[in-house]
C-alpha cells in the first residue's frame, strides 16, 4: 500500500511533474470489510472517543490538496466531513453513521 511518486522533468516547457501512484483496492476491500463488520446498533464513537469511521487512501489526499482541500486543515474539515457522509464517497467509509 505504499505510494510511488515519479519526478519528472519537462525542459521543454521548463516544468517539474510529480506523479503519485498507489494501489489502492486494497484498502477499499478493507474499508468494505470494516463497514459491513460494525453492528448497524453500535455507538459511532466509543467509551474513549474513537471509532475508526474511514480510510483514505493517500493518491486522494493529494489529489484533494491540489484542489484545494487540506485534509490536515482543520478549517477544511468540514468539507472533509460532508463528502464522508456523501453517498458517492462511502467506498471510503469503515463505519456506518453519520459524522
């Protein structure tokens, strides 16, 4: 599950390119596993607070930062929080519920 960045350089146009890979079925089959794993009834937080409620795989935290959305913002949040209980997101969801 590592990430593999390649650096490119276009003298042509006088550009760096940095491309950032990432095998990430895994990590959505585990999400997937997680989420069907949760008791519908149990509690979205935990006696300590914590309840793991999503994995990102990190090619999408990049490609959020490029536009725009700082993950580790926590004025970003937020944003962060509504495309995790969007529908189209849920892939990336270890844990029913709302956030």
């Amino acid at each position: 599950m590592s990430v593999a960045r390649r650096v490119y350089l276009d003298t042509a146009r006088e550009n760096v390119i940095v491309r950032s890979e990432q095998e990430y079925g895994e990590i959505l089959a585990f999400n997937r596993a997680c989420f069907n794993a949760h008791a519908p009834s149990a509690p979205l937080w935990n006696k300590n607070g914590w309840v793991k409620i999503a994995s990102i795989p990190l090619v999408l935290i990049d490609l959020w930062k490029q536009r725009g959305l700082d993950f580790f913002d926590p004025n970003d949040w937020p944003i962060l929080i509504r495309i995790l209980n969007d529908s189209e997101w849920s892939h990336l969801r270890t844990a029913p519920g709302r956030i």
